[in-house]
C-alpha cells in the first residue's frame, strides 16, 4: 500500500447505473473500488463538467452525478496529500444504453 507521501493509485470504477427509485430517478450512480493507496477523499469528474468536480470522503464508494447522456465519460480520482491519481482504463467509464 502506497503511503500519502505519494499520489494514491487510481481506484476501479465498478458501475455506473440508473437511480430507478426515489427522488433521484434518472440520476447516474457511480460506484468504485478503493486502491491499495492512502486516500483522503474521491473526485468523481464528469466530461464536459470539468470544472464542477464532485468530491466524495474517504470512507464513500459512491455518488450521485445527475442526469448523463449516453456516451458521456465518467473518471474517479483518489486523492491524497501528494495528489490526484492518474487516469487509467479502469478508473473510467462512459455510460452506456438507454438512460
């Protein structure tokens, strides 16, 4: 495990799935894997939403993050005292289907 003296390695995005109930229908969930890294918080990053980061606690595994079209990409970044992790394959995600 890497410690906070370096930048966490980037977490897993497991799904991106629909709210189907509630007051958040038609929403987008986004659910991760933490990495084997210290992390002191998530980012979720929606493209065309760069700007409007959503952040998430330590301890968080997944977030809401509105209504998205089809095709829209999807990253989670870990963070620490040393940083952002980098993106890979696996820490993003477009969304796919009918939403």
């Amino acid at each position: 495990m890497s410690g906070s003296d370096e930048p966490p390695h980037a977490p897993r995005i497991r799904a991106l799935l629909p709210a189907t109930e509630g007051e958040n229908t038609g929403e987008i969930q986004v659910q991760w894997c933490a990495p084997s890294s210290s992390v002191s918080s998530y980012k979720v990053v929606v493209e065309g939403r760069e700007g409007d980061a959503l952040e998430f606690g330590e301890a968080v595994r997944q977030g809401l993050v509105g209504a998205l079209e089809v095709g829209t990409k999807v990253c989670v970044e870990a963070v620490n005292a040393a940083g952002p992790s980098s993106p890979s394959e696996f820490s993003c995600k477009r969304t796919e289907g009918t939403l």
